[in-house]
C-alpha cells in the first residue's frame, strides 16, 4: 500500500477532516522516523522515500489540512 493510499484512507474513514487529519499526521510522523532510523535504506533511498511521503501527505492534505 502506498503513502497515497493511506493518507487517503485515513481521510475517507474518518468522521471528521479533523480526526483524518491528527491521524494521518502520526502516521506521518513514525514514517519518518522509520525511514531516517531504517539501516536498510541509503541516504539516496531515504531521500526518494521521504519525498514521497512529503507529496502523498500533501495531495491528500494541502497545505498542512489548514
């Protein structure tokens, strides 16, 4: 499942933008931290992957959900 799919999941489960948004932010969060903490990845591969959820979280939620 992609960064896109879940975003957009959390914010067509939830009740309200609100709720979706706190939620997804988490998500956003740990992803982060998994991906920079991960040895698996390179410095290249955490770059790609931190952009793509950068712009996942950003399609589902412009402008930070503000």
């Amino acid at each position: 499942m992609s960064y896109l799919e879940i975003f957009t999941d959390y914010r067509l489960g939830s009740e309200t933008y609100g709720d979706a948004l706190m939620i997804a932010f988490r998500f956003y969060i740990l992803a982060v931290g998994n991906v920079l903490e991960s040895p698996h990845f390179t410095d290249t591969e955490r770059i790609e992957a931190l952009k793509e959820l950068h712009v996942a979280f950003n399609n589902v939620f412009p402008n930070g959900g503000v």
